[in-house]
C-alpha cells in the first residue's frame, strides 16, 4: 500500500463536498448557457446560429482537455490539477460575465471549456483515493449523483435567472461556489503525496488531438443547421477529423511516451465497462434533449416547465445514491447495470405510449421511475471500467472513459435532432396525403368546419404538425427503448471481481 492510499483527509466529508460541489458547478455550466442562447445573441445583435458558437467552443475546448487529463496529472499532481482547473474556470466565468462582444464571449467560453475539462474525471479519481476502499462505491455513487442531477437544475436555474436578472448571472454565480469549493479542497488535500513524473511532452500526439477532436466536435454541432454532407465545411471537417484521429491512434500506439494512454483499452473491464458506459450514457442524453423540445413545441410548455417536468429523474438519485453506494458491493455490478437497463428501457417505451393528452404529473412518473434507472447506472459502470486499473492510472482511465462520454452524447445530439426532424418529415408527408376532397374523414371535418376555408386549412395544418410531431417522438422513444434492451448482453462481457485488492 503507497502513501496516498493511507492519506485521508482530516474531515472526509468537508473533501467530498468541495469535489462535488466543483464538479455539480462544471457540469451544471455545460447546460445552463442554453436557455440564455436567445437573450445572450439578442443583447449582443448577433444570429442565433453566431450565438450558438458559445455552446460549441465551449464543448470543442472541453473534448479537447478530457484526454489530456491523465499526462497532466501525472506532470503536476493530481491535487494541484483539480485546484488549477477550478480557479481558472472561476476567473474564466467572470470574464464571461464581463464580455463586451459575442467574440470575446466566444473566446473565454472557449478558456472555460478548456479548464473545465480534468474537473469531473479528478474528482472521481480523488474521491477514490481519500475513501477508504471499502467506501469507493459510496464516493462513485455520490459523484455520479451530481452527474445526473446538474444537467435538470441547469435550465431551470438558467431560464429564472436570465428572465429574473441577466444571463450574465448564469456565469458569475460559478465564482463564489469555485472559491469555497478551492478553499475546502485545499485545506483538506494540501498534505495528500502525489510523486510527479516528468515525461517529454507528445507535441505530435497533442497536435493530432487537438486538430482531430477539433474538427469533429465542430461537426457534430453543425452538422444539422448546414444539412450534413451537403455542406463542403462539414465534408472537410469530417475528412480532418478522419485523418487526424486514425493519425493520432497510430501514433499513440506506438509512441515512447503517448499524451493519452491507449494501452488502457487492453483491459477487458475498462473496455466493456466504456463502451456500456458510451452508449448507455448517450441514450440517457438524448433522452434529456428530445423530452423538453417535444414538451415545448408540441405540448406549449415554458423552458421553466419542461424542466420541471423531467426534474423529478433526478430525485430518486439525489436521496438514495450514496445508499446504493453502502450496499452495491454486496452485489454483481452486472447485474446492477442489467437492471437499471431494463428500467430505463421500459420508461423509453412507456414515453412511446404518450399523445397529445398526456397530462404534467404522467411525464413527472415516468421521469421518476427512470431515476430508478439512473441511480443503478453510473456508479457501477464507473466501478467495472475502474476495476483493474492501478492507482496511477485512475487519472488517466476517468478522464479517457468521461472523454468518450462527452464524445458520445455529442454524435447523440446531433443523431437524435436528425432522427427526430427526418421522422416528423416522415410524417408530415404521409398525413397531409389523406387529406384531399377523396377522403371521406377530411370531407366530414370540413363539413363541420362550415366548408372549405383558409381557417379551416390552417387548423388542419396545425393538427397535422402536432400529429407528425408525436409520431416523430413515439418513434425516437421506441427506438431508445430497443437500444437499452440491446446494451444489455455487453456488460456481461465484464468479469469480475470489480473491487480493486492491488
């Protein structure tokens, strides 16, 4: 047993509080500038499409950083990576908050990105290492925890305080919570051993990452507004980030000294604990994209509605996680992961039962008993992913596994608008073929309508948009629903045991 295995804090649950409280910050900033896009780019005399470059650098610069996380870590230390990154994306957040132009916005968006990067996987890894060992389950149950719940309060607390004060707000709030969040974790960590090792930096790996994850995260996030392949720019983005990232596989695979250890991968538990972890994880996320669009343009729900509508997922997860942390190694994570599947899986397909009469508390249920789901996902898939690794290479397994996670739900986003939009098309096409002077239904409800009007034809239009809407929506869900059911063989690929005796 090394030295930082024996370190505990002088008040463990003061530590994990900071770590979590900059974590739930960073991943709650990931989600709260979307609801402010609209005032930010009305305020700045900007295009929506300009304004939606504060969504993108930020996601470019964070993918960017997710990888790198392990070498720096091992440069500086473990502690003084998550105390830099947390001080810098305070001072980042206020600079947002002061920005003059949608360029400069655009520019410390893009700083704030890059630092929030190693915050989530140094959290994870420190929390594993001030917990006893028979208490990691706890400290990866609470982590995740946070994971699901930012990302509901974040457009709520978004909407109330672009619509209460200013969007400014949305970035200043993070300075206070950064600096206690510091001033604890420093005061707790400051004497935690971490050797350092120093290794020549891998510029022509870096150079790879940076261009290759670069030009794919800046597709995926245009991807939709400029129509895919039928736009020369997402056509040369893809053949950079094609070339770049098999260019930078090889060249890690082979490198004296890789930036990004890939070696990893040749664990069995780390692979198939990151690939469930991707796809389950991207399923979940799309599941949060589409349900609040569908609520507000189709049902006329409010920003602040929609949210609250999806909020109770969050509510079994923030009341039992650490529960299920205590008693999770009493159990197969296997199984555990099968079951939150199977939970999740069925609220998809119980979505697909939804019309346009579905009532606020009816989605909230749904919405409560998928948290079910959710608190038997992430804690033991992080467990499996992690379970061979040595210490030394937590760092670089957490922010490896989070990297692709991020990458994941980003090709989810693009994926499901795509789906969503070419369905509704879908849709659209065949309803509108029913109604003519032939069909007897459309006669009938015109007859009613008093004859053939533009009132009447508008009216019809609006139903038929809603219809095909719902359908759209009914067709997404069902296809979630299958996806879950079809991760359920890969986690059994895993083998255990899963809880770490080295």
């Amino acid at each position: 047993m090394n030295n930082n295995d024996q370190f505990r804090p002088q008040n463990l649950t003061l530590a994990a509080i900071g770590l979590c409280l900059a974590t739930f910050m960073q991943v709650l900033d990931t989600t709260i500038a979307n609801v402010a896009l609209p005032t930010i780019a009305g305020n700045m005399g900007v295009s929506s499409d300009q304004g939606n470059w504060v969504i993108t650098s930020f996601a470019v610069c964070n993918a960017i950083a997710l990888p790198l996380t392990g070498w720096v870590s091992r440069t500086i230390g473990e502690t003084k990576l998550f105390l830099g990154a947390v001080i810098l994306f305070a001072v980042s957040s206020f600079l947002c908050g002061t920005a003059q132009s949608m360029s400069e916005l655009i520019f410390y968006r893009a700083i704030q990105g890059f630092c929030s990067g190693p915050l989530f996987p140094m959290a994870q890894t420190l929390m594993m290492a001030i917990f006893p060992r028979n208490k990691r389950t706890v400290a990866l149950a609470v982590i995740s925890m946070v994971t699901v719940v930012a990302p509901i309060v974040g457009p709520i607390t978004g909407g109330w305080i672009t619509d209460s004060y200013s969007w400014r707000w949305i970035f200043y709030i993070n300075v206070p919570i950064a600096i206690f969040a510091s001033i604890v974790v420093f005061t707790q960590l400051k004497d935690r051993p971490e050797p350092t090792v120093k290794t020549p930096v891998d510029y022509m790996g870096l150079g790879l990452l940076v261009i290759g994850v670069g030009a794919l995260q800046i597709m995926l996030d245009k991807g939709n507004n400029l129509d895919w392949f039928s736009s020369n720019m997402i056509v040369i983005l893809a053949s950079i980030a094609s070339v770049a990232l098999t260019a930078f596989v090889i060249w890690e695979t082979t490198s004296e000294h890789p930036i990004v250890n890939l070696e990893l991968f040749k664990d069995r538990n780390f692979t198939v604990g990151t690939i469930a972890l991707v796809f389950g994880y991207s399923a979940f996320f799309a599941i949060n994209l589409i349900l609040p669009q569908w609520l507000e343009q189709n049902l006329g729900y409010t920003a602040i509605w929609a949210g609250l509508a999806a909020a109770p997922m969050g509510i079994i997860p923030l009341f039992t996680s650490a529960l299920v942390g205590k008693y999770a190694p009493k159990f197969d994570m296997r199984v555990l992961v099968t079951l939150s599947f199977i939970i999740i899986s069925s609220s998809c397909f119980m979505r697909a039962n939804f019309d346009l009469s579905v009532n606020f508390w009816d989605i909230a249920l749904v919405q409560g008993y998928m948290g079910i789901g959710i608190v038997l996902f992430f804690m033991p898939l992080t467990t499996i992913l992690l379970s061979n690794l040595p210490n030394n290479q937590l760092a670089e397994g957490a922010g490896l596994a989070t990297f692709l996670r991020v990458l994941g739900s980003g090709f989810a986003s693009s994926l499901s608008m795509w789906i969503w939009d070419r369905r509704e098309i879908f849709h659209y096409s065949q309803l509108n073929e029913n109604i003519s002077q032939h069909s007897v239904t459309a006669t009938s409800f015109f007859s009613k309508m008093g004859g053939l009007s533009q009132t009447a034809l508008a009216q019809v239009q609006e139903i038929v948009e809603k219809q095909a809407v719902m359908m759209s929506t009914i067709d997404y869900f069902t296809l979630l629903g299958w996806l879950f059911v079809g991760l359920l063989a890969i986690t059994w690929f895993a083998k255990p045991p899963f809880f770490r005796s080295h």
